[in-house]
C-alpha cells in the first residue's frame, strides 16, 4: 500500500482524523429538495483499508472517498520488512514513525552513554540534527558507539531533524483514494511540507564512547522501551502497523548488537484510546523500570498521561501525536513526536476541500483536544480561502468511553448537515467516525463515488 507516486499535488496530508466532504446536487423543485449527493474524504483517523470493515455490510459507502494522512513514500525494502513481521498488514500509517521513534530513543541512549531517561531526552533532538548523517540502525549505532555526533535520516524522518521542542520541521503528506473498499494505491499523491529552516541547531550534549564494547556499571542497561499503543479502543484499526514498526525497530537495533552492549528490552503496553487504561499502562511500565515509552496513539492520551510521565521523569515519545497544542505543553523536555503538527494538516485538508470548488463547509469532529484542535486548524485556512461564518458551520461528537458504551448516535447532526444544505462535510475521528458515515446515508445524503 501507498508505494506508488501520482503526478504531483498541490496539497498535503496529515493524522490521527476523519474528513467528509459532499457535493451538493439539488435544485429549485420539491421533488429534488431532499437529494444531496456528497463527495467523502478523510484523513489518518480512517483513511486506512481497516476502516472499511467498520461499515462492515455497508463498506460500498466509502467508494469515492478521498482523504490525507501524513505519510512518507515508504520504500518497498521497508514494507517487506513490516510484513516479514506481521504478514496479514494491510495499512502502514504511523510504521515509519513507530519505527524512527524506537530507532531515535535508541541511539539517544548510546548517545548518552545510560538510560536515564533524562539523559535520553537531552540527546534526541540532537541525534536528527548535525554530526554524521546515516539512515541504518547498524550504521548509526556504530557511529553512536564511537562517540560520534550523528544526524539521523530514517524512513519518516528523510528531509530535516527534529525542531527545538522535539517533532519534526518538515513532512510528507499523501492523499489517498477509496475505490472497490480499498485504498487505491494507483491514485496515491505525495507532497511535502514544513520548513527545512525550523530544524534545531542546538547543540547536545558530548556524546560518550562506549569503551570495550560493553556497557559501563553506571549506564544502567539495558534499554527499557514500552509500549503504549492502541491495541483497544476507537484507534484500535491503527494499532497493526504501529505495532509493526515498533517490533521492527527492536529486531533491527539488537540485530545491530543492541543499545549500550545489551539486547533493548521491549514491554507491550495498551493506550485503551482510554485515558484510564493507558494511566494504568504507564504505572505499570514505571513500576517495571521502562524508560522510554513509546506512545500514545492519541493526542487527547498523551495529554492525560503526561503529567504521570514527566512526575515519574520518564520520556514519552510518540508517533502519531499531531494536536498542534503539544507543541507547547509543559512537558519538562520529557515529550517527543515523529508525526507531525496538525497545524500542516490543517491546511492540507482544507486544500484538498478547496479543490473541489465547495460553496457551504461542515466540520464534524471528535471531542477531544485532537479533534477539536484540527476542525479549529481546518477552519482558520478555509477562512484564509475566503469561507467567511455564513459559510462554514462547525459540529462536534461525544466519542463512547470504551467498548461497552453505546455507539455514537450521529442522527441529528446528519439532519442538520442536510437541512444546512452543506457540499462539503468535514469529520474528524477515529474508527467510531463509521457511524457519522452511516448516519449521513440513513438521512439521505447520497455519496458522490
């Protein structure tokens, strides 16, 4: 999936949501009044060939959908990689970035010569920024043992390092098309975004050799790395690929003889999309001295964690965070991010809106600070358009708590996206966004495929 290159947009994409877009197809009579036909799109909340079988016997609904996602244009040696892993992967969304996250923390960590996890955390931004570029595990971590300063260049991480506060300056966007229920990989456009100039030029800490080729009793190895992933919940249909990519990360730096002369120890850990679960999940982890956490999938998790984190001076280090408020949460430099900020999603959605020419915009999205932080990105940019109030209503969704709580009920709203006589219908969510899908065809919207 998506390792094929389009002719080149003029938009880009990006995470963690869900975007609908209708074209309106009425007139004057009253026997058309009540026929809306909408053109779908989406972004990496369900723009994902899992998402399809949230609709289950209603999966057609999706032909014609066409959405973002933030996402690099994966090298085929990697997806063979991931799939030697797990072989029934059917999307990739956030591999690369699960799989730098681990990479980075690792060479952070021989970087810095110990597994403090402050320690870490003071050498990450600088192991993407300067020194000697190199694009392997073994490669970097041969340098890193050396005591050599080094600029890592990954599968997600190809253009620039990280900025100051530690997510990266620049991305690659990819717009995706469903067709026959599935991503249409032929169809597939990629673009970059950010500012090369916005890299760090901050300069780490020295970099401590490592002597004999074996740890020193002061480094405290091995590496501890959890995960805090999205095995349950509404993010659950992007936990494979994760997964994925964090498993592939571990097999490659300990075949590269590990971090610090031992084997990285990898810890399984579940976000639940829950903040409960995942509260639980990081008290678990400390208990059991991890050290990097790798997580969690939602902005709104991360958020609800962090002050646990940063009290027990863990780092937390996500690949697919892209609320842009993260960007200046106090997180005492423990917080890290592969994906990038919503604030480039923003405008790559509302690019993608704007091509297709429509007069009246919806914005659902999820409650959450993820959601409601992107509708409130996508709306400043279509304003930039020219979309003035008259032109754009915004509209929001209680996501279930977990899986024994009723389903999103969505009826209303899709009565009032209608009755608003709206061509292009922003929704912004994860796997529970399907019903916002079904609730719209249950009123009558008929989607353009």
């Amino acid at each position: 999936m998506l390792v094929s290159r389009a002719s080149r947009a003029a938009i880009s994409v990006a995470s963690a949501a869900l975007l609908l877009a209708t074209s309106a197809c009425g007139s004057d009579k009253p026997q058309e009044a009540t026929t809306t036909q909408v053109r779908l799109y989406g972004s990496d909340g369900n723009m994902l060939n899992s998402f399809a079988t949230e609709l289950k016997d209603r999966a057609d609904l999706l032909n014609g959908m066409k959405g973002t996602t933030p996402l690099t244009q994966l090298p085929q040696s990697f997806t063979e990689r991931l799939r030697s892993v797990d072989p029934k992967l059917t999307d990739y969304l956030y591999s690369a970035e699960t799989y730098d996250a681990v990479v980075i923390s690792s060479l952070a960590a021989q970087l810095a010569g110990t597994t403090d996890p402050a320690a870490i955390a003071k050498q990450i931004v600088g192991v993407t920024n300067g020194g000697r570029r190199c694009d392997s595990p073994a490669t970097c971590l041969q340098l890193a043992r050396a005591g050599q300063d080094i600029e890592y260049r990954g599968i997600s991480l190809t253009r620039a390092g990280f900025t100051d506060v530690g997510e990266p300056a620049t991305a690659s966007y990819a717009t995706l098309h469903f067709d026959g229920q599935k991503i249409n990989d032929g169809q597939t456009e990629f673009v970059g975004a950010g500012d090369e100039s916005a890299a760090s030029s901050k300069t780490p800490p020295p970099a401590k050799r490592q002597r004999g080729g074996k740890p020193g009793k002061e480094s405290g190895a091995p590496l501890v790395i959890g995960g805090l992933l999205p095995k349950t919940g509404d993010l659950a249909l992007a936990n494979p690929p994760m997964a994925a990519g964090a498993a592939l990360a571990i097999q490659e730096v300990n075949a590269a003889g590990g971090v610090l002369g031992e084997p990285v120890v990898w810890i399984d850990g579940d976000d639940g999309t829950n903040p409960a679960v995942a509260k639980a999940t990081v008290a678990s982890h400390v208990q059991q001295g991890v050290q990097v956490i790798i997580g969690a999938g939602a902005s709104g998790i991360s958020r609800a964690v962090l002050p646990d984190v940063v009290a027990a001076g863990r780092v937390l280090f996500s690949p697919s965070n892209t609320d842009a408020g993260l960007s200046t949460v106090d997180d005492k430099g423990l917080y890290f991010r592969t994906a990038p900020s919503d604030i480039l999603q923003g405008r790559a959605l509302a690019d993608v809106i704007l091509r297709d020419g429509p007069h009246k915009v919806v914005i659902v999205a999820r409650k959450d600070s993820y959601g409601e932080g992107l509708q409130e990105n996508v709306r400043a940019d279509l304003e930039r358009a020219g979309f003035g109030a008259d032109r754009v209503k915004l509209l929001t969704y209680v996501p279930p708590t977990d899986a024994k709580a009723p389903p999103v009920d969505f009826s209303a709203g899709a009565k009032e996206i209608k009755d608003y006589g709206a061509d292009a219908v922003l929704v912004i969510g994860f796997g529970e966004s399907a019903k916002v899908v079904t609730a719209l065809a249950d009123a009558g919207v008929q989607f353009q495929s």
